[in-house]
C-alpha cells in the first residue's frame, strides 16, 4: 500500500514556509523592534527584567491566543483518543 502525501499537508507547509521567509534573525525590519524594546522597556512597563516585560506587556494579546490555541489543539487530540477506545 503506498502512503501518498496529502494536497491540505502541501499547502500548509508551503504556507509555512512561504511566511518564515521574512522572519529570519537579523533582518532589519525586525530589528526595529528590538531596538524599541531595548532603549524603552523599562519607561514603558517599569519591568526591570526586560524578557517579562516584552512577554507580559508588549505581546500579552499574543500569548493569549497561543495559549488558547495550544488548549484547543490538547483538547482535541484528547476528545479524539478517548473516542476511538
């Protein structure tokens, strides 16, 4: 039986791929970012460790929807498993 690999599997990783292209280290669209978090971290959260404050403060909304995400995808998998027995 041969395993073919499935047309939905193709897209998702060509869109991976497609949108990691921009996103490397070092490119300096993303380095202006940096540079704000750096020289105005501490003003504007009053966080002496830079790494929380960028985490907690600057990107909460996205931390949410990640965790979200990822208890969706935990969810799932386990409705899924306890069905199949």
């Amino acid at each position: 039986m041969k395993k073919y690999i499935s047309i939905p599997f193709l897209i998702i990783i060509t869109i991976i791929i497609i949108t990691s292209i921009g996103l490397e280290y070092g490119n300096p669209r993303n380095m202006e970012f940096v540079k704000y978090y750096l020289e105005q971290g501490l003003n504007d959260t009053g966080a002496m460790n830079l790494v929380a404050a960028v985490y907690l403060d600057y990107r909460v909304y996205d931390t949410l929807i990640e965790t979200v995400i990822l208890f969706m995808a935990v969810a799932g998998i386990t409705f899924f498993l306890q069905r199949r027995k």
